[in-house]
C-alpha cells in the first residue's frame, strides 16, 4: 500500500538522483569476472538536503517523517526529471492478453529499459488509436491495466498520464539542524541530508470490467413451408447476465418464433415468401443492447425426399449452351451428345429447356450407383414435349444391347418400363397406349414400391400398373441416357425435356389414384 501523501515538491531542491542496480562482481584470475544482475530492474535513489529552509517547511518535514512512522510506509514523490507519458507504447495485442503494466521505456541501441510506473494520474489509454473508457473498457490500479476484452493481434496499447514514484525515507533518522541564537521566529533551519528509496510496488489483483455486451449466432436462412425449420440459437455474451432476446426489427416468418429466455429460434413456416430485416437483440440485466445482424429468411416448398435424388435437372441455361447442372447431392457431369443444347424458345418452368432433334441427340450421365436400383423403390419423372414421334422414343434408359439394364421408353405406340434382373431376363411393367399431341408439355413418371407395385403415370394420372414387380434390377455398367436408348437409334427422341427427376430408394406417388403434377421447379433442397 502506497500512502497518499506526497512529499512538497520544494524538497526536490538541490537533489541528487539516479537509478541503482545490485550487480555482484566476482573478481577472477587474470583480472576476469564473474557478473550477475541481482535486480533486473532499478531503483532510483534521491538524496535531498533541506538548507536553510523557513521553520514552516520544516515543521512540515517533520510532520511528514512522523507520519511514516520513519522507513515504514512508502509514499509519492514526483520525480523532477521523469513526471509524465505521451502516447507511451505499454504493449501490443495478442488476442489474448488483458493485462500490461503501464511503464516508460528509455531507449537504448543495445538495452531498451522499460521502467515500471505505479502512481499515475489523468490517465488516457488507447487501443489501436482508439481512447478507451474507465470502468467499461478496463480497470487501472498501482500502474496496471486490465482490460475487459482482449486486444487483438497487432493493436498498439498506449497510454497518456501524469506519474509519481512510489519511495520510502531510506533511514528512521532524519535529523534537523536548528540555528543559533535567539529571535528564532523568523529563522531558518535545515533538514538532512537524507535519502529516498524508491520501493517497488507488488502487482495489484484487479477485475475487469465485465466485456462489452455482445451477441451471437448464425441464422439458418431458408425454411420449407409445412416442415420442421431447422433452427438457430443466439446467445449473449460478456455484459450484465441473465439476458432477454427479442426480435427488433422485421418479423420472423410466420410460424418461427424466437424464445426470450434461451434465444432458441425454432417452429415450423407455414407461408411461402422471404421475411426480410430481421434484426434480433440481446438485453442484460442493466439495459445493455447488442443487435445479431440483419439477415432474412426465405420459405420454400422443400422436397422431404432430397436426399434420395440422384439426379435433378433443370436444363437452365441461355440458348444454344451445351451444358447443364445436375441439381442433385450428387451432382453427376452431363454430356451433351450430336446436337443436343439448351433452348429457351419453350420451357416448363425457369425459362429454358433441353432440345433434341431427333437424330443422335442426347445426354449422358457416366454410370453411378445412383442408377442401381436393385429391389428398391424408385421413382423416375419429367416433362417431356414431343416435336415429332413414330412411337418408339426413349426417355431415360441405362441399357445396352448386349447387356440390359432398364428403360423407361415408348416402343410401339406403348409407355412402360423395362428392367433386366439377369443378361438376358427382363420384366416390363404395365403398358399404356399412348400418341401424344405434338409440341405440347406432359409430365411422365414411372414409380416402385418395395411391395413390387410398380405405376406409370401420365400428367398424374395412373394408366398402367402390376405388382409383384420385384425383381432385383441388373446393375448394367452401362451410362444414364436422356433422350434415346444406347445401341438403338430408332429410339432417339425429337422434343424437349425439362425438370428431370430421378430419385432412389423412394416411390413418391405410389397411388392408384395418381397425384398433382407439380406447378413449380422440383425443389432443390
């Protein structure tokens, strides 16, 4: 402990002061030594003599002797040399650390010193150039700073103030030399000669401030309509806990609600649309605030099944391309075969379609377990617009001549579907008799459930069926056609495809009764 009474600055007359380090020497043979710093770091030492002072100063002197009870309490002095920092560098951020002492350093080409300060006044710190507060931003005590959050790598921490050195009266005896004769109320008198030491001050345990109230999370920002959201958490930080979380500004949507309590975000959309600016705050128990930033969340219709697609094209793209993006989880490359290409002269959905002319066009998919669909369910879908048709058109097959595999085809004027379970045994579904009108868009489907009930679907509609269609579908390493049927030319199909689907292990209509033809893009999540 420092007292707070300072010694009058006039005592600083005529004095003689330095900094003084404890080396022991050890002399050696043949004039070497043995060096060792005791003290790592120097006390100054202030020898001051009081001559022919008023009475007044001196009486002073000695209330102040008196009330140090002599070497026993250590006190202020201000150095007349050294009293102030300017913009002084006390450390450098590392993300880390809260805590530097505040000193001053002394250059040196070889030595910098850096001594430590302990009594400082009017103190102004900086981070990276940035003034800090007092009591929100750090706590300061016997020449250390603790700061509530951690300087980052590189910040510059300086500091600005006024300094006194903390010392103690070297000896219990001070003596005072009065003067001779009498008429002594106007005298003079002297005090010493006596020595200050300069005694170091232990580390203080100081607590920071709590840190600045922060906020934060990660908002999940697409939701299906009618499905469980997947949710977020936001959550306070540092501040004045327990903490309230509210929404600010915009609005979840409809269904999403945020929990005050635990910051949990959660429920279930219920209307398709994108709630924009939502903005959700944290509050601690003193009316802090701290806002997560703004984000939006957009509710779409969701596919349950997603991860069960292997393949899922759009064919969207700008006319003439001959490229396409396979949409699925498993994004397979597609191949553009003769004159197959992007067209946005017709389209189901997304403005753009594949066009094949009829002659060698196709695309292609090397071959994947995707299209393995052993004994499972599957289900495979389009639109498909004919231009022209002599009922023999393949849709999507993955067949070979000498080595079948399956397809999903027109062969005389007849939909269905074709599997082999072995080199040379196939098993065809139901057929359905089927011419459809030209340039005009059908959605086909073929589906199988894992009871063998295998359906062909026509714009939704159930036209052809059987059960007992069990059977282990022979895995042909053969690739994925689109538009025709590998070694068949006959097959090759004249018209345009969009929104193709294939999903494994799902049947997704299964039903006598049919279902909705979708009135939107399949969804992609």
């Amino acid at each position: 402990m420092v007292d707070t009474v300072a010694i009058n600055n006039k005592f600083a007359l005529d004095m003689k002061m330095g900094p003084v380090f404890q080396t022991t020497v050890i002399p050696l043979m043949g004039g070497y030594e043995d060096r060792n710093q005791d003290w790592q770091v120097a006390l100054w030492r202030y020898d001051v003599e009081l001559k022919n002072r008023p009475l007044s100063e001196i009486r002073s002197f000695m209330a102040h002797v008196l009330g140090r009870r002599g070497s026993m309490h250590i006190f202020p002095l201000r150095d007349p040399l050294d009293s102030t920092l300017t913009d002084e560098n006390i450390g450098t951020g590392d993300g880390v650390t809260t805590e530097f002492q505040i000193t001053k350093t002394y250059a040196d080409a070889d030595r910098p010193y850096r001594r430590p300060l302990a009594i400082v006044s009017s103190l102004v710190v900086k981070v990276a150039g940035v003034t800090k507060v007092e009591g929100s931003n750090y706590a300061q005590g016997d020449g250390w700073i603790a700061f509530a959050n951690a300087p980052t790598v590189g910040q510059a921490i300086t500091v600005s103030c006024d300094f006194l050195i903390p010392v103690r009266y070297e000896s219990d005896v001070n003596p005072i030399t009065l003067p001779i004769g009498p008429g002594t109320s106007n005298a003079f008198a002297s005090a010493g000669p006596f020595t200050l030491m300069e005694r170091p001050v232990a580390k203080p345990t100081l607590v920071a401030p709590p840190a600045t109230l922060a906020i934060s999370g990660t908002p999940v920002l697409t939701a299906g309509k009618d499905v469980a959201y997947a949710g977020f958490t936001v959550s306070g930080i540092a501040g004045h806990p327990p903490y309230t979380y509210s929404v600010h500004s915009g609005s979840l949507p409809a269904g999403i609600t945020l929990d005050s309590s635990t910051g949990v975000v959660s429920g279930t959309a219920t209307t398709i649309g994108t709630s924009s600016g939502i903005v959700i705050r944290v509050t601690d128990n003193v009316g802090a605030t701290a806002d997560l930033a703004s984000f939006s969340i957009n509710v779409t219709v969701v596919d349950p099944s997603f991860s069960s697609v292997v393949l899922l094209c759009g064919f969207d793209g700008t006319d003439g391309a001959t490229s396409a993006t396979d949409d699925s989880n498993l994004a397979h490359a597609l191949t553009f075969v003769g004159n197959a290409q992007i067209d946005t002269f017709t389209s189901k959905f997304g403005g753009s379609s594949l066009l094949l002319d009829g002659n060698g066009d196709r695309v292609t998919a090397a071959d994947s377990a995707g299209w393995s669909f052993g004994t499972g369910e599957f289900t495979i879908e389009g639109f498909f617009r004919f231009s022209a048709h002599d009922g023999t058109v393949g849709l999507v097959t993955q067949w070979f001549t000498s080595v079948p595999g399956w397809a999903f085809f027109f062969d005389g004027g007849q939909l269905f579907f074709r599997g082999a379970d072995a080199v040379s045994s196939t098993r065809d579904s139901g057929k359905h008799t089927f011419s459809p009108t030209l340039n005009q868009w059908y959605h086909l489907a073929v589906d199988r459930t894992s009871a063998g009930a295998i359906r062909i679907y026509v714009d939704g509609v159930m036209v052809a069926g059987a059960t007992g269609y069990t059977w282990n579908l022979w895995n042909a390493a053969h690739p994925l056609w689109i538009g025709g049927i590998n070694g068949f030319a006959a097959y090759d199909m004249a018209g345009w495809v969009d929104e193709l689907r294939i999903t494994k292990g799902v049947a997704r209509y299964a039903s006598d009764s049919g279902f909705a033809v979708p009135t939107a893009a399949y969804p992609r999540i």
